[in-house]
C-alpha cells in the first residue's frame, strides 16, 4: 500500500543519471507506481551524451507526479548532482529527499514502507539502504565485491566507533533539515562523496538507520574503478584517524558555488496537481 502524501512529510525524489537511458525508463516506470509517495520526482543529468534527458522526458506523462528535470552546467559527478538535489530540496522546502540512483539496481518499493511510518518530528536524520545486511538480497553482485563491501564496512566502522551496514547504496532518505544544518559543500564530488557523508556523519552526530533493500545488477555499466577506489578510501581512513576535521577543512574540488547549478530543461505536472 502507497503512502498517501496528504498524510506524510512533503517528499522530493531525486534520482541521478548519467548515460542510463534505458535503466531510467525503468525505474520511472516502477516510480509512477507508487507517485503518490512523492510530491514531486527530480531527475539530475550529469550532461548525458545518450538519450538519458529523452527518457526521463517520455515518461512524464505517465508518472503522475510532478517531474523537474535539470541538466547541471558542467559535469559535478555523483556527489555534484547530491549537492544539486540538496540545495533544490532546501529552496523548495521539502521534508524529506529520497536518493534513487536512476542505473535501476536498487528498487523505490523498498523505501514505500518507510515513507508510510516517517513523521515531520521524527528525531532520525537519514534512513541508508543497505546491500549487505539481514533482509537484504543481492543479484548478479560478486562474492569478492559483496566481501570487500563488507571489509570496508567494517574498517569505517572501526574508525568511526558507529555501525556502518553500508557505505553507500543506491537508495537513502534524508531529513532536509538536517541537511541545511549542516556543511557538506566541500567534500568530493567523485564517488568518494558518499565516503565523506559517512565520516561526517559521526562528527555531527547524526542519527542514523539503515534499512534493507534489493539490489541487482543486469545491464548496467559501473564507473568504479576499483584499485583506484581502494586507494581512496584507506587514504581517506588514513587522514580521518589523525585529523578527524580533515574532511570539512577545505573544498575538496576548488569549485565556487555557481559551479553547482543546473538549468532546467524540463517541468511537468499532472493537471490535477496544477
């Protein structure tokens, strides 16, 4: 049963895309089942040189939601289109940013359930989807990939003294008051960005919940780099231990803030909504 909106926080979903076209039209499809979770549907292109702006376009009509699609100035990365959507979900006063990755391995009917229970006072600052813990299920994903999540999972964990199920799946809730709260302008926009938000997320002291979701990969075409991600991310570890300020003491990109615009390409709503 879909959570009606009338009853919940006002709910932003954003969903990242970068040269997913056919895996976008997916996951809008299994969106407009439930789109009377969200009271609007905002699709990020990171400068797409396939047909990724066309499919998020097609499916408009069809989403029953409203749809903004915005195409950022430059390429940002994952972690540039994150800080998009955050400062979008700010301005536009939602309560709550829902993060689906628009590459179709982590399914939104994960997320219904705990859209339904969340209340506009609840005390938890994010909600993080997790591969790797009970509940969970995994498809076409490797035995050594699922135990070097694991390894990772468990060194953050060591260093950060909180349990970390997760360090970065493709399905998360934020409370966007706890995100105008905080500063995470500076931290990496590459794939390292979520491994930032995890470091700081002790030194805030967030309060966190991970949950369980389904995770599948049939098509889709990875931009890890994975000798180059390990590297990162034990350097990461390795400054954090020292200097556990070290992530929030300079912009990471050297960009200013114009570099984190977007032009909007697209808008749609149903009538009923207008």
């Amino acid at each position: 049963m879909n959570p009606d909106i009338t009853q919940c926080p006002r709910v932003l979903l954003f969903i990242p895309a970068y040269n997913c076209a056919p895996q976008l039209r997916r996951v809008l499809r299994r969106v407009a089942e439930s789109a009377r979770s969200f009271h609007e549907v905002l699709v990020v292109d990171n400068g797409s040189p396939d047909h990724t702006l066309a499919a998020a376009q097609d499916s408009a009509a069809s989403l029953g939601t409203k749809l903004t699609i915005v195409r950022n100035l430059q390429n940002l990365n994952l972690g540039g289109s994150h800080k998009v959507a955050f400062k979008y979900a700010m301005k536009n006063n939602f309560d709550l940013l829902v993060i689906l990755h628009g590459d179709d391995q982590a399914d939104v009917r994960d997320v219904l359930p705990l859209l339904a229970s969340i209340k506009k006072d609840s005390a938890i600052d994010c909600w993080l989807g997790s591969r790797f813990m009970s509940g969970s299920q995994r498809t076409g994903y490797s035995s050594i990939r699922t135990l070097g999540n694991i390894v990772f999972n468990a060194l953050f964990s060591a260093v950060t003294l909180r349990w970390i199920s997760d360090l970065g799946s493709g399905l998360n809730v934020y409370s966007v008051k706890a995100l105008a709260k905080t500063d995470w302008m500076g931290f990496r926009n590459n794939l390292t960005f979520n491994y930032f938000l995890t470091l700081a997320y002790a030194e805030w002291r967030w309060n966190c919940v991970f949950f369980p979701i389904t995770w599948r990969e049939t098509d889709q075409v990875s931009n890890v780099r994975a000798l180059r991600q390990i590297r990162e991310m034990l350097a990461m570890l390795t400054k954090y231990v020292f200097d556990r300020n070290w992530i929030f003491k300079k912009d990471h990109n050297g960009l200013n803030l114009e570099s984190y615009e977007a032009n909007v390409v697209y808008s749609h709503s149903p009538k009923e909504l207008n």
